[in-house]
C-alpha cells in the first residue's frame, strides 16, 4: 500500500518516486517524477522490483497497473546525468544500474499475473523497457514513444535488440538507427502497443477498474475490460505510408548503404522523408550507428536472456569507448548540442570498433541471475 493518489496523479503527501496502492485486487504503481519526465533512478528500479514482487506473491493482488505521474510522460528513460556522474566520480552507481534495470525488465517478460502499461505521454529508453514485458500496452493520443540512444552516443536497450529486432520488416533498424518519435497509432502498427484509448478512457481508467468483476480467468478479463474502451475510427498510421520506403532503405546490410540509399531516394512521396532521414543519422553517433544495427542483426537470432546479457556487455563498452559520456555531456550536461563523436565521420567506422562492442562479457563482480536462466 502507498500514498492515494489525486485526480491527476500526484502524490498528496510526501514526496516518494514510486508510489502504490491497491484498489480491487489491482496494484497501481505510479512513476512518480513528473518535473523529470518520470525518468528512473536506481532507487526507483529496486523499488519497483520490489513491489512486483511482493505483488506476485500476493493472493489478494490480481493485477498490476502501471503509470507516469503528470500529463506529460509515462516514463522518458534512465537518470542520464546520475550515470555521467557516477563514471566521472569512479563509483559503482552506472555498473549498479544497468545490472538492476535489466534483470527488472527481464523479470517482467514472465511476470505470472497480467500487469498493465499506460505509456500515455513520452515513452523513452526505460520506460520501453518496463512497458515491453506487458501483454497489455495501452497508449493514448498523447503517446511519444522512441528509442534514441544512439543520440547521445548509446544503443537501443532495455531488452531492444529482443523487442526491436522482432518487428515487422526493417522498422525495428528504422527506429534503432534514427530515433524517432512514433504516436499511439503508429505503436500499434508496429506491434509495440495492443491497445489505443481514447484521452477519457484514459483519464477515468483508475476509476473505471473499480468495477471491474473477476472470474477465474484474470488476465481475460483485464483484457476484455480495457479492450472495451478502445478508440475506434483510428487515422491511418504514419509508419504504414512510409513503410515501403522504410523497407527498401533500411534493409541494406551497412550503414554508409542505407544512407547512401536514403540520400539517393529519387520518389517524390519518400524523398523529404529519406533527406530528413539521412540528416538525422548524420548527426547521431557514427560508431553507436553500426554498434546498433548489428546489435538489431543479432537479437533477432538470439534468446530474450541472452539479448539482456549481450546488452550488459554492451553497456559497458559504451563507457570506455567514450561516445556515451561526450553525448550525455553535449546533450544533458553543458547542453552546447555539439557532441564531439570518436570517430566523427560513419565512414571512418571500421569493423574492429564494431567487434570491441561484442566481444567483451560483463565484468561486473556478479551476473544477475536471472538474466542468465533460459527464456
């Protein structure tokens, strides 16, 4: 149990970063960070671990329902400056995080009760992560969601070359190499959300779940209850126009190919996409760029366990490599916005910069055991 909640989800005492309750056998856990966009701590990641669970081990608990306090994010990722401070200060808090963030992750691909994603809001980095487990992703019109790691000199994480690379067609790369923010329709299109409610169903669902009446069959009638209140007369999604030109572009087996493919797109309905495709990339990370397209040709072969394991390495590499702290510094930090990237050209990338990414084992003093069970 946790501090009620207000109409607009804010805490009406104290101040805590995960806050809980349950009302009808379903456990309401709200990302309390609203001023940041509900972004994670460690502290929130071990809490949330926490609560689920003491949740699953709850006969008077059902479900599970999860949300960003605030109107504007369910959650926008990791606390990026509390990482870049940890490396900076030589302590432990960045190894810390990602051992715990992924193992919560993982856990929540088997959770044994059905538990519920509102990704009403940005949904970023984290916070894909936390939603990509449910069986129940709900998003609204106000739905951003993006993985744009490879801005600031990262990768798409968080279990992504799992989640990522099972998309249909090249719109896992597409959305890996670039970035971009997708709305709630184009979620469902792309199979990252099952459920689009429409902003009064979102607004009175706590509410409305207080009605709901159990059988035996719980995740049914979650199911059931939610799908219920679903928008109906949806526009068509932004994702399904552009999906041939994605296709053709972002299937190429390089990244100097697909830019090469998109800056020599000649049709006019793609040509201002693919321009405004190519720019973007050009200002990512060029070594981040090839590091996340074999990281999506590789998770589509492998298990979930072993993506979370490949993706712990990976993590690590990031901060010896460089890229990661100068983007954190250039984009969060002194935010003068002009990260200077190692190399700085994609064509100076080699092979053998690649390889460093995936070679390498965790060498934290202790893998998280569940990331090493089978799937």
């Amino acid at each position: 149990m946790g501090e009620p909640l207000g109409n607009a989800g804010e805490p009406l005492g104290g101040a805590a970063e995960i806050l809980s309750e349950t009302r009808n056998h379903i456990a309401f856990i709200t990302l309390n960070r609203p001023a940041a966009l509900n972004a994670l701590s460690l502290a929130m990641i071990v809490r949330l671990r926490a609560l689920f669970d003491d949740h699953a081990a709850d006969p008077k608990v059902h479900a599970v329902l999860v949300r960003g306090a605030g109107d504007r994010a369910f959650c926008a990722g990791g606390d990026l400056r509390a990482l870049y401070q940890s490396f900076q200060d030589s302590s432990y808090l960045h190894r810390e995080f990602f051992v715990a963030e992924y193992a919560l992750d993982y856990l929540l691909y088997s959770y044994p009760k059905p538990y519920v994603v509102v990704m009403d809001g940005i949904t970023m980095g984290g916070g894909m992560g936390i939603a990509q487990g449910s069986a129940l992703r709900v998003v609204s019109e106000r739905t951003r969601i993006a993985m744009p790691e490879v801005a600031i000199g990262f990768f798409p994480d968080v279990g992504a070359s799992y989640f990522l690379s099972r998309l249909p067609g090249a719109l896992g790369v597409y959305l890996a190499l670039t970035g971009v923010q997708i709305r709630g329709t184009d979620a469902l299109y792309a199979k990252l959300a099952d459920v689009y409610l429409p902003p009064a169903a979102i607004a009175s669902l706590g509410e409305d779940l207080a009605t709901l009446e159990w059988s035996d069959d719980k995740a049914s009638d979650l199911r059931r209850f939610i799908h219920a209140r679903a928008a109906q007369g949806l526009p068509a999604p932004a994702l399904s126009l552009l999906r041939p030109g994605i296709d053709a572009h972002f299937s190429h087996p390089t990244v100097p190919a697909i830019l090469a493919s998109l800056e020599s797109e000649a049709r006019p309905e793609y040509t201002d996409w693919a321009r405004r495709s190519a720019t973007l990339m050009r200002t990512r990370s060029p070594t981040m760029l090839s590091v996340a397209l074999r990281e999506m040709r590789l998770g589509k072969d492998l298990s979930l366990a072993a993506c979370f394991r490949m993706e712990l390495a990976m993590a690590q590499q990031c901060f010896e490599q460089g890229d990661f702290l100068e983007g954190v510094r250039a984009l969060i930090i002194d935010k003068d916005k002009t990260p200077r990237w190692t190399p700085n050209r994609i064509e100076d990338v080699t092979d053998a910069m690649v390889d460093m990414f995936f070679g390498n084992q965790w060498t934290a003093p202790a893998h998280p055991p569940a990331i090493l069970q089978p799937p």
